[in-house]
C-alpha cells in the first residue's frame, strides 16, 4: 500500500511518494555519499546540480550528525548511497511576474555495495506564487526546502 505524504510551507509544495524503510531501520542507517545526475530533457547546469547536493548533504549531516562516515574510513556493510534523480528545475521567471519555481527529483537509497534499491522517494517542491510573492521567493530557499524534504526521509518516524 502506498502512502501520499502532502504539507505546505510557506507557499512551498512538499510531497513524498512512498514511505517504504521501516523505522527500526531508518534508525540504524549509515550513509557513504549523496549524489545525483539530471534526467534528459531537464535544464540544470553542473554549477546548479553541486550546489543543490551540497544542500542536500549538509541538511543530512544537521540533522542526523554520524550518518555519513568520517574521512579515511570505510562505511561499514549495508550503508547506502543517496543518489537524486531530478525531473524538474526550473527556476521561474522574477521578469516578467512569473515566480513559480520547481524542483523535483527522484530519491533513492542503494546499498553501496550491492547495488540493490532499499528506498525510493519522490519529492517535489515548488514556489507556485504568481507575481511579487513568486518573485521574491528565491530558488535557494525551495532548494533548501527540497534538502529538508531528503534528510526528513531518514528521520525515524515515531
């Protein structure tokens, strides 16, 4: 059974599609790397996609400190790689009253050893505001809300 995961923050869209780590493994998970590649057809520059990585892996780290190992040592058996897949970037248009912004990607978590999928998510965040409010929303705070979306992912659920 799938489960639909919607809120909205400050204007900003989250969903996530599904919830499918159980949370006594969720507490248990170690992490080797975030990375991430772009789908055909989406417009995001390298500059773009590294930076939004960054993101990503400093909201991990902040908010589950140890999850990734420290420099020089192996991750132990079993940790997971955190790879995106955007779908979507698009930065609107502040121009011309057009502020809608989007980001979404694809997450999956694969054990780094085998290959295999442990966990796949969809999150999806946008700025959908029109005119002033759109366009004073930057690009940098819904790549944070999308940073926070992945890191809730490995946030054990009560």
């Amino acid at each position: 059974r799938r489960h639909t995961r919607s809120f909205h923050v400050t204007g900003v869209q989250t969903c996530a599609l599904p919830i499918c780590i159980p949370k006594e493994q969720k507490a248990s998970i170690r992490l080797t790397k975030v990375d991430a590649e772009v789908a055909p057809g989406v417009a995001m520059t390298q500059f773009d996609l590294e930076r939004v990585v960054a993101k990503v892996r400093a909201e991990i780290e902040a908010y589950r400190p140890g999850l990734f190992p420290p420099i020089g040592v192996a991750a132990p058996p079993g940790a997971l790689r955190v790879k995106l897949l955007f779908t979507r970037f698009d930065e609107g248009s502040a121009l011309i009253g057009l502020g809608q912004k989007h980001l979404d990607a694809d997450v999956f978590l694969i054990d780094d050893r085998t290959g295999a999928e442990a966990g796949h998510y969809r999150i999806a965040k946008d700025s959908a505001l029109g005119g002033i409010a759109g366009a004073v929303t930057s690009m940098g705070e819904v790549e944070k809300g999308f940073a926070l979306s992945v890191a809730d992912i490995l946030k054990p659920k009560r």
